[in-house]
C-alpha cells in the first residue's frame, strides 16, 4: 500500500475498490503532523520561581490549578501563588515546664498546635510548589524569631539536601520529583509571643504536615466501533474487507506512532421496521499511542512524555473520525454502483480508555482531588502493569512508594 509525500494516504483503488465505500476516499487522510510534546521547566528555582504541574488536592493543573467545585473551596485558601500553606484546622495541646526541644531550649512552657495534613500532587520530574511551613493567616501576620525544622519522609532532616530548595523563611520546594519522593514533609515553626504589659515571653510550637504524592497523567486510547453493510454475513468478502481496512486505517495515522489493536469484527442479521433483512458487520477496534517508535519520540520529551502520546493519540482519533465522516459522502457522489459493502451512516462511536504506568493508578476516594491523576501506589500496594487501580498486597511487604511488585 503506497503512500503520499507526508502524511500516509489510503490507497484510491484495490480491493474496496470493488467491495466497499472506503476505497473511494484516498485523499481524506490529508492534514496536520501529529502531536507536540511540551517540554516542563525544570531547574532549581528561586523563591519567586513558578514550577509546572502541581496540584494542591486540587487535582492535575493545565498551568497551575483547575476549577474547583463548591464543596472543595475551602481548598483555596491554602494556595496562593505558586505557595501551599499548612491547614488552619488545629488541634491544640499545651505544655508546661518542658526545658528542651528540638529547635529551642530552656524555656518554661510552650503551646503546641498540631495541624492536620494537606495532600499535594506534583508530576513526575517536575518541582513541587513551595510548601510554607505556616497556614495562611499566620503568614500575614507578625511572627516573632521564627525557626524552622523540616522533616522528610525518610524521617531525617532536609536541611542540605541537593534536591529540596529550603528558603530562610522556610518555604520547602522539592525538585525533579520522583515517586520515591512521595510521602510525609512535615514542619516545626516556633516562634514567641510577647505580652505586651509583662514582655513575658512564651514560645509557640506549631506542626505542619504535607502528604506530597507523585502523579503521571493518564494514558489515552480509543474504543472505536463502526458499522457496514455487506450482502450476507457468509461473504467471503468480509474479511477480506477487514483486513484492509485495518491497513487503510493504519496508513492514516502510522506518522503518528499509533497504531489499531484489539480490532475484531462479527457479522449481525438486523430487522428494520418497513425493511427487509439485512446484514451488518460491527466492526471494533482501539486506537492506541504506543506503535514501535514511540519510546524514541518520548526521549525528546522525557518530562511530558503522557502530553506527547495523549496528543498524538488525539490527532489519530480525529483523522480516523474524519475519515469515517466522509463516507455518506463519497457514497452518494462517487460511486455509481452502491458497494457490496459500505458504511452504515453515523455508525460511528468512540470510548475513551484510560490507563496509568506501572507503579501508579486512580483512586478517586483517596485522592478525589486528583481523580483524573494515575497517583504513585501507595505503600502497601502495587501496580505491575498499565492497570488503571493499584492492588493491594495479600502479604503487605512493600513499604514504599511506587511499587511494580508485591
């Protein structure tokens, strides 16, 4: 089957040239080149900087944050900027003569306020937003000698980290994150409070906790199914028609590196109302992003690689609805004969097909804020394959994040 300079055309004759419309339509996979990855800024960034692609139990971000619905608006309040601040719901405990502390010592009592966590996304390799070690009204207010203490989920110290960026204010950016990264960032403020008639001081413990998680977009696919006519479903034609149509339907979209899968056909006797019997064969395919090649285009762009083969995936999906668009068209005004076999008008119908990468899946109860993310497994559970959900081990020995295995 020839094709044209560019992009791959069907074939004008050969066999549907006898049995079916498509033969007729060799000029319709004209268009555009397929998908363009978009490259994800990376770098360690300054305070100001604006890291791409993180969400803050918000879900996955286009440019930053997506809408959020009524019931998730309290949410807001802890985002400003490219800034997630810790929950200002709080359970408080007091403490008296206590005379040592992580960060400060020798002081004859402190107030310790415990915030609950705040889920963060951040796409792979990508930087997270600052995490800021304070909920947003104590951030606007006056703090008095500040110290900060960041713990990672290893329960170490982050402070010299190479890939955490730790501003004197205390704001925690994590950089080209990984699902190993995945896990609690919990942080210590304390700072004094001076009574103004006494200048009695007192110290103020307040601990922040981030659950920061991994997340890849989801990979796309297509269920297509379609429909023609045919003589009788014994027609030795009908496979025959199959199989190049399945050629045709590659060829169209081949420049893209996806290709037609699973394709199945199976042939019904239908009864109209006011018609005779007839004969359709439903025809079933999916259109799928990853065609040998494909890993080579993900190496030009190894931080949007889901971007590239979602986009690319699209644009096959729109040439093979146009292709299919046009068949009551060429029916009617190219062919003289009608073909023994041709297309059922409107036949046409996709499902969209989700799937995630090893190690990650979708939980939109755990993480309904990120529904449409495949999020890291976590610890305890796995994914050995392009499942859409994590399972969960029988025998719980995984104890991190991102597990392929059980």
């Amino acid at each position: 089957m020839a094709g044209g300079g560019g992009r791959p055309r069907s074939p004008p004759g050969g066999l549907l040239g006898m049995v079916a419309v498509v033969a007729g339509l060799g000029a319709l996979a004209g268009g555009t080149e397929g998908g363009r990855g978009r490259a994800a800024a990376m770098g360690a960034p300054s305070e100001a900087g604006s890291p791409r692609r993180a969400a803050v139990g918000l879900g996955p971000p286009g440019t930053g944050l997506r809408a959020i619905p009524k019931e998730e608006q309290h949410s807001i309040d802890l985002v400003e900027k490219n800034y997630v601040y810790g929950d200002t719901k709080q359970e408080v405990s007091t403490h008296r003569a206590v005379d040592s502390s992580i960060i400060l010592k020798h002081f004859t009592s402190f107030t310790l306020f415990s915030c609950i966590a705040v889920n963060v996304y951040v796409k792979v390799f990508t930087n997270s937003p600052f995490l800021v070690c304070m909920d947003l009204a104590r951030s606007r207010g006056e703090v008095i000698d500040p110290k900060y203490l960041w713990i990672g989920p290893d329960g170490k110290n982050l402070e010299g980290r190479m890939y955490v960026n730790l501003t004197e204010t205390g704001k925690l950016m994590v950089m080209g994150f990984k699902e190993s990264m995945s896990g609690a960032y919990t942080c210590t403020l304390s700072h004094k409070i001076i009574e103004t008639t006494t200048q009695e001081e007192r110290v103020v413990f307040e601990a922040y906790k981030f659950m920061v998680y991994a997340y890849r977009e989801a990979d796309h696919a297509y269920q297509v199914f379609v429909r023609f006519t045919t003589r009788e479903c014994e027609l030795a034609a009908n496979g025959q028609f199959f199989e190049e149509l399945k050629k045709i339907l590659n060829n169209i979209i081949s420049d893209l590196t996806c290709h037609i899968i699973e394709s199945s056909y199976k042939c019904h006797s239908i009864k109209r109302p006011k018609q005779g019997l007839l004969h359709e064969l439903f025809v079933s395919f999916q259109v799928n992003p990853f065609a040998p090649g494909w890993e080579e285009v993900c190496h030009q762009v190894p931080y949007d690689c889901e971007d590239a083969t979602n986009m690319r995936v699209q644009e096959a999906r729109d040439r093979i609805g146009e292709f299919f668009s046009k068949q009551t068209y060429a029916l009617k005004h190219e062919f003289q004969t009608v073909p023994t076999i041709h297309y059922v008008d409107n036949s046409f119908s996709v499902t969209h097909i989700d799937s995630c990468r090893p190690g990650f899946g979708k939980n939109d109860i755990t993480h309904k804020n990120c529904a449409s993310c495949c999020v890291v497994c976590e610890p305890g559970t796995y994914s050995p394959n392009n499942e859409v959900t994590c399972q969960i081990c029988t025998r719980p020995r995984v104890k991190k994040y991102g597990a392929r295995s059980c």
